[in-house]
C-alpha cells in the first residue's frame, strides 16, 4: 500500500520505517532477501516508497550500510568507557569491534564483505562512514604515542595496522564459528577468541614500541 508522503514529517517517517525493515531482513534473512518487494512489504508499503524515500535500491542498502557504521561507533564508544589508559584504550576498540562483529554477523559482512555482489557504496559515503569509526582508534593510538607509551613513525598508518589485525582476527572467528567446531583449533571458544585478539593487538603494540602490555592489559575488555 503506496504512503501519503506530503510533508518532510512524512518522508523522514517513511524513510525510518523502510530503514528498519531492511536491517530486520538483513538479519533475519540475509542479505540476499533485500530485494525491493521483500523491504516493502516488511515495512508496510509499496516498492515505490522506497523510490520516494531513496531513490531506489541502491540508496537504501547504502541507508543500512551508514546505519551499521552507526551500530559499530556506538559499540566502540561503549568500550571505550572507563578506559583512561591509552593501551586499554587501544584494547578496548579490539574489544568493542568484535562484539559487534560477533552480534550482528550480517549486517558486518555488509559493510566489510560483499554478500550482494552490484552493492557499492559510494566514495563518499564510505569515507564518511570509515573515518568516523577509524577515528576513535587513530585517536587512543595518537594519545599513546604522545604518552612515550608506544613509538609510531606515523599513528595515521599504526591505525591502519591495528585495525587490519582487528579485522583479520575477528573475521576469521567468525568463518569459524559459522562451522563445525574444531577441537584443538585455536579459536574454538569464545573465550579464546578474545584471548587470540587481545594477544594479536599486544604483538602488534610492541612492534609499534610498547615497552609491556602487562596481564591485566592482555584482555580486550
């Protein structure tokens, strides 16, 4: 059923409705149900709304891609809370990445993966989206550099660096997980995922000039 859209009211209305449809289809379904007619009639509406409200298909999957980043800042802001201690910092955003990761599996692998293979958003919008979040790392990086606590020749590339390993870990947990579990393998738990992660960022953190990343720092949490 087509929406009045007459006003702005109606419109930011319509658009928050099919928003929330297709991140409920996205993880409920996967990505492959987005299709234009699965969203509307989630939301309530005709195909045509989407039109109105996105200017189609690709505007709408790049809406839950920026809303995903949103997720993923606020997981990290999260993390990040209590944490006075540059190194734990710099922990804590491994720690915040992989519990969004690990919590909504479909929504990660459409901003970093491409589960819709003509899903390609924007330069801008991923600019946007990527230094919002990459931020928050560069910015614990920058303030552990200035505290002699690690030597960097640039934070700008030790983020990139930190980042990737965050990455690569918490991706690979989660090929795992999406399988049989191996015994023995060293990520065949929860528990020793995040031991793998913390211990992979504390390698990394004493390449880049930490002196110790004592026990205590050896938790993502």
């Amino acid at each position: 059923m087509a929406r009045d859209v007459s006003t702005s009211k109606d419109l930011g209305s319509l658009r928050r409705d099919l928003l929330d449809a297709a991140v409920r289809v996205l993880r409920d379904e996967g990505a492959t149900h987005l299709t234009l007619r699965r969203v509307a009639d989630a939301a309530g509406t005709s195909t045509m709304g989407i039109y109105t409200a996105f200017g189609g298909r690709a505007g709408l999957l790049e809406a839950v891609y920026e809303y995903g980043f949103g997720v993923l800042h606020g997981s990290l802001t999260a993390s990040l809370e209590g944490h006075a201690d540059p190194i734990g910092r710099i922990l804590a955003v491994a720690h915040g990445y992989r519990e969004f990761a690990l919590a909504d599996p479909r929504l990660y692998a459409l901003m970093f993966e491409r589960p819709l293979a003509g899903f390609d958003p924007s330069p801008e919008v991923r600019r946007a989206a990527l230094d919002r979040t990459f931020a928050l790392l560069t910015a614990a990086i920058e303030a552990a550099s200035q505290a002699g606590l690690i030597r960097p020749p640039d934070p700008v590339r030790a983020g990139y660096l930190v980042w990737t390993t965050i990455h690569g870990i918490v991706s690979i947990e989660l090929t795992c997980g999406g399988r049989s579990r191996l015994p023995g393998w060293f990520l065949d738990s929860r528990e020793e995922g995040e031991r793998v992660l913390a211990e992979g960022v504390a390698t990394l953190l004493a390449g880049l000039g930490a002196r110790e990343v004592t026990a205590a720092r050896r938790s993502c949490r």
